[in-house]
C-alpha cells in the first residue's frame, strides 16, 4: 500500500529547497573536515548541504555539519530505508535519492525525513505525482536530457518541480534555474579535491559565492 505524503512533508522540503539556488552535493572522506567545509559553504550563501552515503565519514559529518550555524544538512544517495533512520538520528533534515521505489518512497514518509526522489522520465514523474509528491531530483541532468528534457516537461507535467543534479556546472546552472518547473540545482563544482585536499576552505568559499550568485530567475 503506498503511504502519501503530508503537506507539511512537502512543505518542509519546498522551504528548504528554495533557501538557495544552489545544492552542494559533497563527499566527505574525512569526518575533520566536516565542519570548516560546511562553514565555507554557509558563508558563501550555500546553506543547503547534501552529504552523500558514498564514504564511511558520512554519518559522522551530518552530525558534525548539524551542529554549524546556518547549515542545513541533508543525507544523499538514500537506496534504503536503514539509511533514512540513520541519516536521521544523525541530524539530517532532509534526504536525496538517485531513484525510487515503492519501498523508499513508503519509508521515508513513515521516517517523516522529507526526500527528493530522484526521476529521470516522464513516467516516473507521473508516478511520483500520483504518489502526492511535489517535488524531485532530475537525475542524472546532463545524461538523461538536460535542460531542453525538463522544459519540455514543465507543460505537461507542472505538477512537478524539480532539482537538476549530475552533471551541472557553474556555466549550465542558469539555463535550468531559467525554467519554470526548477527550483534549485544541485552541484559539487565549488568543492575541487584539490582545495578539500589542501584544506583551502577560502577557494571553496570563493566558489560558493560564485554558485548563490546564480538566483532563479522570477
């Protein structure tokens, strides 16, 4: 039986999504760098931070990164509903899948975590709306079609709003944050390894600054 969910449920998610134009969607291999990360992306104007379960340091960053003022963490590459609890107790308040499934989309409205469920066509699009969710992550953005795929989505299907991720660069967001049916979009190129590795939090700040700029248009 599929579970629908709450318009608080939505709405939480859509004030989180709209906080900035931009998602840094990070992985965090060391949990030490957790916190002066997250301080240089709230201090460029990116307060909305997905921390993907890609790495053993994740739960431990959401923990960290819950606690730095102004941050809003949230729990990516969500597959299973283990993740969800987890991510929760941990401190996300909000969490990001790649796909979904019946089983996903049940846990985590059970979890009350607000998810953004990762589509990337039309049907899915209708079954999530069938489902009463209002908003998802395109993925992966480039591959799956890019901007012209969800332009021509937003007539058809305005129900929908969506969060471009995979593949998104400084030069592309604004064609996606140009559309109707686009709320934010979601990126990592402010992160360069090679800054994280250095422990340059400046440049990455430097590159937040760059990627709020991008507001949506309207």
């Amino acid at each position: 039986m599929s579970v629908v969910p709450s318009s608080d449920h939505q709405a939480g998610l859509a004030a989180i999504l709209a906080s900035a134009p931009v998602v840094p969607v990070v992985i965090i291999e060391d949990a030490a760098d957790a916190v002066p990360l997250a301080k240089a992306l709230v201090a460029g104007g990116l307060p909305v931070i997905e921390v993907t379960l890609r790495t053993a340091a994740a739960l431990d960053a959401i923990r960290a990164i819950a606690e730095v003022e102004g941050a809003i963490v949230g729990v990516g590459t969500v597959i299973e509903a283990a993740q969800l609890v987890a991510a929760k107790k941990a401190g996300a308040r909000f969490a990001v899948s790649p796909g979904a499934t019946e089983r996903l989309l049940n846990a985590a409205v059970e979890s009350g975590l607000p998810l953004l469920p990762g589509i990337a066509t039309a049907s899915e699009a209708i079954a999530l709306i069938e489902r009463g969710f209002e908003y998802a992550k395109f993925f992966p953005a480039e591959p799956a079609g890019g901007a012209t795929y969800l332009a021509a989505l937003a007539s058809p299907l305005p129900q929908l709003k969506f969060c471009p991720t995979g593949g998104v660069t400084l030069e592309s967001a604004p064609r996606y944050l140009a559309l109707p049916n686009v709320v934010c979009v979601g990126g990592s190129w402010m992160l360069k390894r090679e800054h994280i590795a250095a422990k340059d939090w400046a440049a990455i700040q430097t590159a937040s600054a760059s990627a709020a700029a991008l507001r949506k248009a309207g």
